[in-house]
C-alpha cells in the first residue's frame, strides 16, 4: 500500500466513524475499537476531546491514532513505523455497530431480529436473558429461577445498585427493569473468560440498556473508586474468592444500605462458623472455587464485616452432594 492509498485508508474510516457518531465523544469511542481494539480510557478520551476542541480535525485524529506505538504493535513488525498498514482491516458497518456502547449521547444502531438471533448464536452464555422477540439466550444458569431466590425488591424506584460479579448481566438488567435510577455492572475474571464481556455488551445493546460497565476487581472495590450504592448485588461470588473476609469487607465499604449476597455453602452439621478450603479442583472440579462456607459462617464473616443485621432468606439443595445455594440480606 502507497502512501497515497494509506491515506485514502484513513480517510475512509474517518468518514464511515464519522456517518455513526453523533458527537466528538462517540467518534472518539467508535475510532478506540476500530483502532487499538479497546475501550477508550478516560485519561486519552479526555486528551483527545481537548484536542478537537482545540481545532485538531478527526481526520488528522485518525493518522495520529495510526502513528501510535500501541497501533503500530498491532502490525506486523515489517510493517511497523511505515506508512504501509497492508495487515489492517477495514471497518464497515457491521464493526462499528459493535464498538458503540449505549448510553445517552452515543447513538445506538439497533439489531434486526435476524443479526441478534446470529449473534446470540454465536456466544457461549451463562445467563439465561430474555432479549425480545422471543430470543433468550441459551446460558446454563437458571437466572429466573435464582432471581425468585435472591428475593430482590420488586421495586427499586430511585435506588442506585451494584451488581458485583455481573457476567453477561442478567440481574443489572433486572435491577434497571424494576427501576433503578443507576446501575453498575462490575467484573474482573468473567470477562476474561469464555467469550469475554461481549454478551453483556450484547445483551445491553440488544435491551436499549443504560446499565454502566466498569472492569474491576472485588478487592479493589472502595468508596474513593466507585462510590456507595443502595443495593449491592454478590451473586454467586464468595466462594471464588481466595481471601473471602476481606472480600466481604470490600463489599461493605461500596453498600450505603444493602448487601444480596448468593453463595455456595456446606458443611450443615457443623453449628459453629465453618469453612473448608479447596487448595485444588476439590469443589466440582473447578480450581476457581477456593472456599465453601456453612451458613454461620457467612453471617459472622458478614457481621465482622461491618453489617449489622443479617438474614438467611433462602436455602436451596445444590447437585453436589452435601452443599446447597444460600442467599442472604445484609444491612449496614
């Protein structure tokens, strides 16, 4: 590819960025997808916002971003520090649908009930979320069925909730259905797991969803980072967690009222706070479980945490012999 052809190249993805962006911040986002494959950080969309305000074109945006040593890693290294890009894709329509996150002053280029029937297709799910149109998606947890156990408020009209742990987000989702005014979806390790974070942002898109994402850690969960939240969601998370007490603690420092908190336990005969701990695959063969609490040993933990009441509100028989799934409410 000549220079004249690398620039045509440029001009070209600035133009098809350009047809779907409403605004500066959009195209900035849509052009970090396309370009470096990434979610913008605020740090470099906030650069760039100042820079096209400053009279920087998108255009000239576009060759900086090409010119970059995180695109040029991308390249093959004969092809780095060229202007040759003979290796980069094109992006059409179809890509750039996917890079746009739904929020108020993004557009949203909706699915027809043929592309998201495909695309859920194409997906490994967990979550079991009805879409529209008669599409759920084909995850192997019985979401409904864990929604009735986890006894969410009916209505959370004005609250602002957590959902720690979220996947392809089934219970943020809920949370926004029964009226929350703010949702955020955290994950750390799911989304790095199967197909990543592309169902929850497809489920999202496919929703119209306003629910906020953030990649985070349980453990570096604090008020300074993400603020409080009226309903804090743990579902299905403790007994991954290596460090479960400090986890706990973390947990208490984000809820401003309520913790859910959904968790393998075991160990029934034991009327003491007891914990096993599985060094291995132990746990239903999976080296991600690390722990299995009784239920007195998830209310003390919750207790020491820093709540001060704490209710078992749900207990179900699990498939694997001698553990069962517990739900918990726990106010600060």
């Amino acid at each position: 590819m000549n220079p004249e052809a690398t620039k045509r190249l440029e001009e070209s993805i600035q133009k098809t960025l350009s047809t779907h962006a409403k605004n500066d911040k959009s195209y900035l986002w849509m052009a970090y997808w396309v370009i470096f494959e990434r979610e913008a950080d605020p740090d470099g969309l906030e650069g760039w916002l100042n820079e096209l305000k400053l009279g920087l074109s998108r255009a000239t945006v576009i060759k900086k971003m090409f010119e970059a040593h995180e695109f040029q890693q991308r390249l093959p290294e004969e092809e780095r520090g060229s202007k040759l890009m003979t290796s980069f894709t094109m992006p059409n329509r179809e890509m750039v649908k996917e890079f746009i996150p739904p929020a108020d002053d993004f557009p949203v280029i909706p699915l027809s009930i043929d592309e998201l029937k495909e695309q859920v297709a194409s997906k490994h799910w967990f979550h079991q979320i009805d879409l529209g149109n008669g599409i759920i998606t084909h995850g192997q947890d019985d979401s409904a069925e864990k929604l009735l156990r986890i006894k969410m408020p009916e209505k959370l009209d004005g609250r602002t909730v957590l959902d720690i742990g979220t996947w392809n987000g089934f219970f943020s989702f809920e949370a926004e259905r029964r009226g929350a005014s703010r949702v955020l979806a955290t994950d750390s390790y799911a989304w790095h797991t199967w197909d990543g974070k592309s169902g929850f942002d497809l489920a999202r898109r496919a929703l119209n969803s306003k629910v906020q994402a953030l990649e985070i850690d349980i453990l570096d969960l604090s008020p300074d980072k993400i603020g409080t939240f009226d309903l804090v969601l743990c579902l299905g998370v403790l007994y991954h967690m290596r460090h479960p007490l400090l986890s706990l603690e973390k947990v208490f420092s984000v809820t401003g009222n309520q913790l859910i908190l959904e968790t393998t336990v075991e160990l029934f005969s034991e009327d003491r706070p007891a914990m096993v701990f599985y060094p291995g695959t132990e746990f239903a063969n999976d080296p991600t479980n690390w722990c299995g609490a009784n239920p007195a040993a998830v209310i003390a933990m919750l207790k020491v945490a820093g709540f001060s009441k704490v209710e078992l509100v749900s207990l179900v028989d699990f498939p694997i012999p001698q553990t069962g799934r517990a739900t918990f409410h726990a106010w600060r």
